[in-house]
C-alpha cells in the first residue's frame, strides 16, 4: 500500500494534493467510505500527471454536510438530476468529481427468501 501512495503523491500538484486530504477529511469525519477512481488511476498508472479526480463514495449524502475543513470547503457543487454523482470546484480551481453508491450492509443470519 505504501508504494501505492507513494506513486499517487508523487503524480499529484500541491493543489491536487489540497484537495485529495480535504475529501479524506471529510469522508472520515462523515464514516463514508471513499475510493479514488476513473482517470486519476489511469494516469497515475501510465506514469502521466494526473488531469482529474474522481471518487466512488459509500454512504449517505446527508452525512456528507458539514464536515469540509473550512479553509477547503468547496465553493460550488452540481448535481445530477438522479443525485447520483456530483462534482464540484475548490478555492484554489480544482475540482473533483464524486459518484455516490448506497453502503453495503450485510445479510441478516436465517433461512433464506429467495
């Protein structure tokens, strides 16, 4: 796991690297669970700067609210019309974009109803 962090670190700006610890903040502070996915890994995988953030959330959106660092706190967010992915803009310009999936919870013990 370390070389993998490593490789991420090292392909991210300062900026990125702003934004990426202010989604980790805010997504454990809420008990989401938060994946980095889509070009991001591309890129860092082909050894290519890193153009976009995209992200997999797991959990509720409402948990979500007001756990944002304040001094990193997005300025602007767009939803889909499913409210099922958004992205939204940081001070510094970046932007991130998030696709939100229901947490998974598992199968109470017992015969089954299928």
């Amino acid at each position: 796991m370390s070389d993998y962090m490593f490789n991420l670190e090292s392909h991210l700006t300062a900026g990125q690297n702003a934004v990426l610890s202010a989604v980790q903040t805010a997504a454990g502070e809420a008990n989401l669970g938060l994946f980095l996915t889509g070009g991001a890994l591309r890129d860092m995988l082909g050894g290519f700067p890193i153009r976009d953030l995209d992200f997999t959330v797991e959990g509720r959106r409402s948990s979500w609210r007001g756990t944002w660092p304040s001094d990193a706190r997005p300025k602007y967010w767009r939803w889909t019309t499913t409210g099922k992915a958004s992205s939204c803009t940081f001070p510094a310009g970046y932007s991130a974009r998030f696709r939100w999936r229901a947490r998974r919870s598992t199968l109470a013990p017992g015969p089954s109803r299928w």
